[in-house]
C-alpha cells in the first residue's frame, strides 16, 4: 500500500545521490534509510554494518528462493 508523505526538499536533496549510487528510485532510498533505521533502533547492541549485512543476507536469501 502506498501513502502519501511531505518530506523535506533537504532530504530528497541528500538522498538523491546515494539513491543514484545505489540503482534505487529516490523513494525506495529513503525507504531503505528507514528499514535500515528501524532494524539498527531494535538491535542496538549490534553494530550497524552487521545489521546491515544481516538485512542484505535475509534478502538475498528470499530472492534466492522464489
């Protein structure tokens, strides 16, 4: 399901680039920022290139089974 937000135009300025880099729409960056946020916000304890690396593998992993 898709909603509408307001976002600042400081925010989409920021994720433009790395959305670029990273072969995402600026949308899907932004909500990348934000699953990565929530998954560092509930494991604190764990750095957060290991959370990253964990979200990559759990993906990589439902990619692989379709």
């Amino acid at each position: 399901m898709a909603v509408a937000l307001k976002l600042s135009a400081e925010l989409i300025e920021i994720a433009k680039p790395h959305a670029a880099a990273m072969h995402r729409k600026v949308p899907q960056q932004i909500e990348h920022w934000a699953w990565l946020g929530q998954a560092v916000e509930e494991n604190p304890e764990l750095p957060v290139p290991f959370t990253q690396d964990t979200l990559l593998a759990v993906e990589e992993a439902k990619a692989g089974s379709r």
